[in-house]
C-alpha cells in the first residue's frame, strides 16, 4: 500500500485548511484540519495497518485493524477515518493497540480463508496471532446456507470446533468469480459498486452479525442482478475473495505465476475515454487487465471491455492454460 | 442513478399493501399500469423518489403484515415505488428478524427463551409446541432448513420481548387484511398452543402492567400509571396533562433547559449524558431542519420500563416530546418503538392523534416508526439508519448526533423515560428536582425486577435506594445473583446488595445501573445457562459490521459451550484467559456499544460471581 492520499491527485485543489497539532507517539506534528491520524502518521513515516481502508473509497472503519489509541479516550479509535484534533495524543503501537490488532487478525484468520490476501501472512507473524486458539475449524456449510440464514437465529458450532464462513465459490458467470469464504466484509466491493464508483448497486451487505455476508437480491446468480461486469469490485477487494475466472483458473490448475508476470501500462483501445490499462502477462499471455489505483482518470476502475474483453488478442482459452504450444 | 429492478410482478394483495401506505403509483416508472400520460415524455422517480426511502422499512413492514413475508415480485414493487436498488432492499430485509424473506407461514409464535423468561417457564412451552406444531423456523448451518414454516402455523425463539414482569411471553403475529400482533404475557404450554393452532391469542396483556406502587402518592414517573385511563385526553388533563407545556411555552426555551441544567438530569437509556447539555447543543445549531427522536425501541433483556410508560402513561410521553422539539428547535419528533410492542404504537398514536385533534402540539409533529426486530436499533446512529431505511448499522462517533444525526442534520435523541423526567422538571423547576436524589444522580429512577421476586414489576425509587430494600420491595428473598443493567450489565453477587442505587455508586462498584434492570437469580436458576443465553444473545444481535463483534461475540459463545461440554482447549483456565482476550479487544475495538459491552456480564460471571472456579476444578 502507498503513502500517497491518492483521492487528493483527482480532485481540484481546495483552499488550505488551519493546521492542528498533536502527538503520535511522542512526536509532534502539524497537520491540515480534517486529517486522519492515519495520513498524519503517514506523514511521520509511520505505516498503520488497514485493511477495509482503501485511498479511493469512503472509509468504513468496519474491521478495526487500524485502531490507534488516544490518551483519555474509554475506547481506542480507528485511525483511518478518525479526524485529528488539536492537542490529541495518539500511541499507534501500545500494549492495548498492538492486543486488539492481534484479535482482530486471530478472528478474522479463524474465520476467513485468507491464503490469497496479500500481505496478511506477514501481518499475522508481526502480532503473534494464532488464529488455531479457537478450536479447528467447523465444517464448511452447503452452497447457499449461509445466503438463507435468519437473522436473529443461529446454531452453535459443535463444542470444540470454531465457525467459520467457508462455502463453496459462487461461479456464476464467465467472467469472474465470488469465493465468500475468503470474504472479510469489509465493504469494499459493495462501495466500489454503490456510490462510491460505479453506481451500480449490484450488491450489499445482508444478513446480520457473523451471518452478514455480501450479496444481490435473493442472492441471485450475478447474470439475474445488476452487475455489468466492470469488474471494479475485483480491483478492491483485499483477500482475493472476487476474482476474475482467468486467475481463478490458472490458481486451480496451480499454473498462477505472479513471480514471473509482467505488468505492462498501455491505453485501453475501446473508447475515449482512455483509460489506463495495466495488462499482467504470464508466459506471453495476458491473465489480467487492472488499472493503477493511482490513476486520476480511473483511481482504479475500468468498465467490462477493458477489464475484461482482451481475448481477442491471444487464442481462445489461453488464458486458462490452454492453447499455448 | 440507473437502477435494474427485479422482473418478477407483485400479486395483487401485495400491491394493495404498499399502495395502503403510499398510495398509488404515479406512471409506470414507479411500478404503475403502462399508458398514463406520464409515461410518455417524462422520467419520474430520481431524486423525489430517493426522499422516500425512509419508507423503505415501512413498505417492507406492509408486506410482512400482509402477506407474512417478502417475496421477489412483492419487494420490486417496493423498489420501484422508491428507486431502492434491490440489492439494497434485500440487505435491508435481511437485517430485521421480524421480516421474512422466504415463505413463512401467516400465524406465527415468537416464543421469548431470553434470560428471565427461560428460568419461568420457556422451556416447557416450547417443547409442547414442538410436540404438537413441529420444530421451530430456524436455519441449520451446514444443511436444508430445519422447518420452512410454510404452513398454516408456526413458531421461533426469540430474544427478551420486554415482557419479563410476566415471563413467560410470547408474541403472536398474524398476517393478512387484517393483521393481528399481540404480545402475550404468563404463557402457559397450553396457551401458546391454543392461541396458535386455533388462531386465537386473546388480548395483548403488555398494557396491563404489573404495577407494585399503584398509587402510592410517592410516585413521579409512575403516578398516572394504572390510575388514569391511558386512552383518554380529557382524563390527563384533569390529571394535571399539558401544565408543563403550557408553562414551558410561557417560560420560554431557554429557561426549560435552564431548569434542565438545574435537575442535573442525566439520560436513562444507559450513557447517563446530561440532558440540558444535549439540547443546548442542539438548539444552538445553525443547520435546519432540527429532529428530535424519542428511543422507544427498549430492547435490552430485562427491561421493560419505556413499556410501561408508553402503554400506560402515551399523553405522557407525546407532551414531553412536545416540549423537547420546543426546546430544541425541531418541528418533527420521530418516535422509535420496538417491533415487539403494538400496543405501545397504538396507544401512543392514539394520544397524538387525540392531541392533533385538540391543537395542543402546535405546528410540532410526532411520526411513529415502527422497529422490526433488531436489538442493535436502540443504539442511537443504528436507530438513524432504520429510520432512514436502512440497515441499522452503527454509525462511528464523531460527529455526534447534536451535529450530524437523523438524515444529517443536529438530531436530539431521548430515552422514553429521560423524557418523561422532563414534565417534573418543568413543573417543579430544576432545583426543586434536584432535591430527590444524590449529588450526582438527581430525581427518581425506574427499576425493571424480574426473575425471582414475588412481585416483579416497574418500580420508581428516589436515586440513593439501597438495592437491599429495593429487593425487598420486590419479595427477593433468596437472590444468589444479580444482573444489573441487562445482558449489557454485570452481575453482582447476592451478598453485593448494600449497594446504593446511584450511578456514581455502581460506577465506584464496578457494575452499572444501565437500563434500569434488576434481575434476580434464585438458588434454581441456572447461572451458567444464563450467561451463555447472554453471549448466544449478542452474537444474535451484532450488526456484523466490525470485526471484533461479529467474529468476537461467536467465539465468546463457542468458549462458554466448550466449558460447559467439558471439552475445553486447554482446560478451564485456558478458555477464562481467551474470553478475556477475546473480550478487551471487543470493548476496545468495536465500533459500538453493543460489541464494547458484549463481554461486560460474561467478565462479571467469571471474576465476581467466580462461577467456573468450581468447574475448573
Ligand atoms: S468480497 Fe472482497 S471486497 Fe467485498 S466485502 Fe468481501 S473481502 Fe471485501
Ligand atoms: S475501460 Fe471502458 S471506459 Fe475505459 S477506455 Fe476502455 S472501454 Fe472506455
Ligand atoms: S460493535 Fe457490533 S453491533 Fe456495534 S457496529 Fe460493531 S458489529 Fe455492529
Ligand atoms: S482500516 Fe481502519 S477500520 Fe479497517
């Protein structure tokens, strides 16, 4: 993750706000009012983890890794969206920070298939997390279980086994795919969706406590919903939880490379809008088309011809392994 | 926006429904016949249709009540009335227990298995319903559903129905033309299966408070209540109803929430904030339109006072509201009553309309929204979002709602019982008040007993009451335990109960007044049973939207369940040390006051009540 407040690149300048000065672990700084404590730790050269927090969404707050604590506070605070205030003392690595940080892994990894979710392996070495501390997991539930849940009603997990959201991939469509039991709930997709991005509104979250789960209405497959593909759902996600079939695909067959990928930057052809395209390339194949995060024309978005309609350039199924001599 | 609505067409009952409350459609752009005159140039819906989605729980109630759950064709309309994406309806859907979103049958029993009425009686009514109706609607987590429910009748647990001063109870609802919700007090086996298999519930026993001091000439809070007839205008005026509004309008605004400052009255909900300050601060905002919201969506297991209030004493409570949206600048007060207390809605409608009629309010006006069983909609922000039709998931703090509240704007939001010290307050002045009490808790408080008492009721007390004589009152006679301030409390030990009922007191004593709730646990009751009811209970009602709760309040549970099954990970010392772990980083680091409690009883169990030393050994 950078350290750059990219939202800032693609908005008109606005006129300079009254500084604010305070602590963060001991050194002081000033800063623009209406910082976070996450930029302003930035701007010390202090990373605070996130993981719901993404520079070009409107910040949730939902998973809590962030929190920072501030002296006087009852409860800590979520660095990414709490806004600085004169005279605040903050601690990003207290014995209470770093405790509920550790927690927050332990039962987000005790819950959640986070085996494709960049950077989380390290976080959880970092704090000392040990998310088997609750028991094995339970059983995985049937495809569309957790979908019919009732709110307000639960079974418990057999003694000695923890609950968790595994369920099978929802591969509804050709071209990405929805694997819940990799699924944080951190509302990135639902926002990059919603009114954040695409306005599109395809998803939401539903359901209620640990049955809360992102979904469309009646928990349709995608082609009966609103999607239109433009994938910008996939270009947040944090664990690998959307994915397009392309990847999904070659990691299945265990043919998935990032090692050896190439990303090249090039224009997309299709209309004039010119977005920037970042295409992945394995063994002379594309596998993947993004968009820097940090563009100011797309922070990140395509629409589904430059995310997804590049196989016309390389042979049927290529992409999927196929194909290539 | 651009919205794809769903193709399936409602059936013509569901259509009725949402045209009862809308009215009906305008074009075919908001769900009409095609061929109007609006159809052919113009695009309706837009922006004028998005104000409305504060009817979107509204809508979704018509149909549960109508047709007893939501179907696809019955929730497009919905969509198509008022531009919701139907993604976003369905996440709305999904959040409220009360509202169905798969075919479920018309007559249902929601059976309270909650703290107070499981020790009284639950078990037994259920397994009878289980004999003679079928297992209860529930989802099973790895299989099909346990029962759809699509029958003629059905039942389900559910949490604390505000009911425990006559546990056990039960709530009946009924879909169709013409609806039917009835709250059911002392339900016997019999009872429930009778009001169900032949459709016949009797009458709502949630008015007939049991009220101890009935009459007792002590009374503030409760002196009209179970004296003066709850539906009449005319009896709360002769009473002494709308002096206070009258003088406060004479007095002017300012010198109300002098006099408030003066009573140093602090809110009864459970964050104790004072009232005064509140309503200064909202006053003084310069964005309008003002709101004021009255919380009546009392949810907390053991607490039923705002019940009482509402069902007994509504004039009571419109007047108050009243005074506050003088006080504070707001022309409209929203009350929030809890799904589980129609006559609640219904008596307290009935004071507006009869007020309305009698031009007593002015041009201030009272909406009544209706909560659709979600326990997390009395935290204030959640309570916002439900009203704007939404999913009633916390909102973070700051900004706070004196300057970012109901639909943005500087909101007011009062406890029904805060509001109800308002009338005394005006009527005697601050400092006359003041003189009831302690220092730092002024005026009488309403205490919820229940469990195992001989006379279990709402009790008003001056502040300063020692819990010994209050128990006594009650007829405890042999309290092992005791929960104070509900499942987000703690519990005390039997012998803790020198304690003086003020919040300074309970703070000093590491425990709480909280909501008001005093439940007893008799040498029958099954403690363990209990608290694991109360982490079962929060992990029911997390929003599910930060992760220490949602993921937390389920490993709070799992730990108490292996305890209990004797299997734990490590042996009892092990699982005390997790929950404890799991526990600070759920008061720490949630977003909410339901996940920051969400251990608080449990904690109190362990380290006051030391009930699994004996188990660990
Ligand atoms: S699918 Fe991905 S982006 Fe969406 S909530 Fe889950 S983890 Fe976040
Ligand atoms: S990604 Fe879509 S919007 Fe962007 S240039 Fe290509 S076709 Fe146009
Ligand atoms: S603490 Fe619990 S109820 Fe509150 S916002 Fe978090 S998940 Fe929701
Ligand atoms: S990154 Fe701040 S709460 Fe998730």
């Amino acid at each position: 993750m950078t350290a750059t407040p990219l939202v800032q690149l693609a908005r008109p300048s606005r006129p300079a706000r009254p500084p604010v000065a305070l602590t963060i672990d001991g050194q002081s700084c000033t800063v623009e009012e209406g910082t976070t404590i996450l930029q302003a730790a930035r701007s010390l050269g202090k990373e605070i983890p996130t993981l719901c927090y993404l520079e070009t969404l409107e910040p949730v707050n939902a998973c809590r890794l962030c929190v920072v604590e501030i002296e006087g506070a009852r409860v800590l605070a979520p660095a990414c969206s709490r806004a600085v205030e004169g005279g605040m003392k903050v601690l990003t690595a207290s014995a209470r920070v770093r405790h509920s940080r550790r927690l927050v892994l332990e039962l987000l990894a005790s819950s959640v298939d986070l085996s494709t979710a960049p950077g989380l392996a390290e976080l959880i070495d970092e704090y000392g997390a040990q998310p088997a501390r609750f028991g094995e997991s339970a059983p995985p539930s049937n495809d569309g279980v957790r979908d019919a849940s009732i709110p307000g009603h639960h079974v418990v997990a057999a003694p000695g086994t923890a609950a968790t959201v595994a369920q099978p991939v929802k591969v509804d469509n050709e071209l990405y795919v929805r694997d819940y039991a990799k699924c944080i709930l951190c509302y990135k997709c639902v926002e990059a969706c919603g009114p954040d991005h695409q306005n599109t509104f395809a998803i939401a979250v539903a359901g209620r406590g640990f049955d809360a789960r992102i979904s469309t209405e009646f928990a349709v497959p995608l082609p009966g919903s609103a999607c239109v593909y433009c994938g910008n759902c996939i270009a947040v996600c944090p664990t690998g939880a959307l994915m397009a079939t392309s990847e999904h695909e070659l990691r299945a067959a265990g043919a998935w490379k990032p090692e050896v990928q190439q990303t090249t930057d090039t224009i997309c052809p299709y209309c004039g809008v010119g977005c920037t395209l970042s295409l992945h390339v394995q063994d002379n194949v594309i596998v993947k088309a993004t968009s820097p995060l940090e563009n100011d024309i797309t922070l990140g978005n395509l629409c589904v011809k430059g995310r997804f309609g590049w196989q016309f350039v390389q042979p049927k199924d290529a992409a999927a392994g196929e194909g290539r001599d | 926006m651009d919205i794809r609505h769903i193709d399936a067409e409602p059936t013509a009952a569901e259509r009725d429904a949402i045209d009862a409350l809308l009215g009906p459609p305008a074009s075919s752009w908001d769900g009409g016949e095609r061929g109007s005159e609006r159809d052919a140039h113009t695009a309706v819906g837009g922006a004028a249709a998005r104000e409305q989605r504060h009817l979107l729980v509204p809508a979704l109630q018509a149909l549960q009540q109508r047709i007893g759950w939501i179907s696809e064709g019955g929730m497009g309309y919905v969509c198509r009335r008022l531009s919701v994406p139907p993604a976003e309806a369905w996440g709305v859907a999904t959040f409220y227990a009360l509202l169905a979103t798969a075919p479920r049958a018309k007559r249902v029993l929601h059976v309270c298995d909650d703290i107070a009425c499981r020790n009284r009686g639950a078990h037994a009514i259920e397994h009878e319903l289980e004999r003679t109706c079928g297992a209860a609607i529930a989802a099973e987590p790895r299989g099909e559903r346990v029962a759809l429910g699509e029958g003629d009748v059905a039942w389900m647990h559910s949490p604390c129905l505000g009911m425990c001063d006559h546990a056990p109870a039960a709530l009946y609802t009924e879909a169709g033309e013409s609806p039917r919700e009835v709250l059911l007090g002392n339900v016997t086996p019999s009872s429930a299966v009778h009001a169900l298999t032949r459709h016949d519930p009797g009458l709502d026993s949630s008015g007939t408070a049991v009220l101890p001091q009935r009459g007792d000439p002590a009374l503030v809070l409760l002196a009209r209540c179970g004296t003066v007839d709850p539906t009449s205008l005319d009896a709360y005026r002769t009473a002494g109803g709308f002096e206070a509004l009258a003088r406060a309008r004479a007095k002017g605004a300012e010198w109300v929430i002098a006099q408030l400052n003066d009573a140093r009255l602090v809110g009864r909900g459970g964050a104790a904030f004072p009232t005064g300050r509140k309503w200064e601060a909202v006053r003084a905002r310069p964005e309008t339109p003002h709101y004021l919201v009255c919380n009546a969506d009392e949810s907390e297991p053991g607490t039923f006072k705002d019940r009482v209030l509402l069902t007994q004493d509504p004039f009571a409570i419109v007047e108050a509201m009243t005074i506050a949206g003088f006080a504070t600048g707001c022309n409209v007060g929203f009350l929030y009553v809890r799904a589980e207390y129609p006559l609640a809605a219904v008596r307290v409608q009935n004071a507006i309309d009869a007020c309305t009629a009698a031009q007593l309010l002015g041009d201030f006006r009272i909406e009544i929204r209706r909560g659709a069983g979600a326990y997390i909609c009395g935290e204030e922000t959640a309570l916002f979002e439900s009203i704007e039709g939404k999913r009633g998931e916390p909102r973070s703090k700051p900004p706070f709602p004196v300057h970012v509240g109901l639909f943005g704007k500087p909101t007011v939001v009062n406890n029904v019982e805060t509001l109800a010290n308002v009338l005394p307050i005006v009527r005697l002045g601050g400092a006359a008040y003041a003189a009831t009490g302690s220092q730092g808790s002024t005026g009488t408080r309403l205490f919820c007993l229940s469990g195992a008492v001989s006379r279990p009721g709402v009790y008003e007390v001056p502040f300063g009451t020692m819990l010994r004589d209050l128990l006594a009152m009650a007829g405890a006679t042999e309290p092992t335990a005791i929960l104070l301030g509900g499942a987000a409390g703690t519990f005390v030990r039997g012998d803790e109960i020198d304690l003086p009922l003020t919040l300074e007191d309970a703070r000093a004593a590491g425990t709480t007044l909280g909501s008001g709730v005093v439940m007893v646990c008799g040498p029958g009751d099954d403690l363990h049973d209990m608290v694991r009811r109360i982490a079962g209970f929060f992990r029911d009602e997390s929003c599910g939207q930060c992760v220490p709760c949602r993921v937390g309040t389920v490993r709070q549970e799992e730990a108490l369940h292996r305890i209990a099954a004797g299997k734990t990970l490590g042996g009892v010392a092990a699982e005390l040390a997790l929950l404890d772990d799991v526990g600070v980083a759920m008061r720490d680091a949630s977003i909410c006051g339901l996940g920051q409690t969400a251990y608080s009883a449990v904690e109190s169990a362990i380290k006051r009540l030391r009930l699994y030393e004996e188990v660990g050994r």
